[in-house]
C-alpha cells in the first residue's frame, strides 16, 4: 500500500471515529428527565411490560409491599435510599436538578 492510499484510508478513519464520538455525545447528554411526580406511571408501565406484579419490583428494591405502596404515593416523602433501590429496578437513576418551574 502506497503512502497516499494509507493517509485517504487513516483519514476517513478518523471522520468515521469522530462521527462515532458526535452520536455517542448525543445519547449521554440527552437524558429523558421525569419528575416524581410521574413515577407511579412509570413503575405501573414498566410493571405491565414485563408481567410482574408489584410485590416482585420491591421484592427486587429489597424493600416490602407496603414500602412501595408509599412510596407511589407519595414519593417526595420517601427516603432517597428507597427511591434509588426502586429507580435501579426500573433501570433508571435519580438526578437532583434545578426545577425550572
């Protein structure tokens, strides 16, 4: 392989890394944000896509039942340590933002 050909292919290597880079930048930054307002939804959703009952989510967050049911209602009152174990379940995390509204 000749020299030019070499510096064509390594630089349209590097145009193909740095696209890769752009996307993944993208899909980082660019988080579905949701209040906890919207967490007896998301759990009742996610419950239902995977066929599992409620006791089986906080079974998984090593919390109880009740726990949960509280929790649901009322999840600005909860303890983080229970809203994390619960999020995780979901395969979602918790981020403490500024509230715009």
């Amino acid at each position: 392989m000749d020299t030019k050909k070499a510096i064509m292919i390594l630089s349209e290597l590097e145009q193909r890394v740095s696209q890769v880079k752009a996307v993944l930048v993208e899909q980082t930054t660019k988080k579905d944000y949701q209040s906890l307002d919207s967490l007896k939804p998301l759990v009742d959703s996610h419950a239902k896509e995977h066929k599992v009952l409620l006791s089986d989510i906080a079974t998984l967050a090593d919390i109880s039942p009740n726990t949960l049911t509280r929790l649901l209602k009322d999840p600005q009152s909860a303890k983080v340590s229970t809203l994390t174990a619960v999020l995780g379940v979901l395969g979602k995390s918790l981020y403490i933002g500024q509230n715009n509204g």
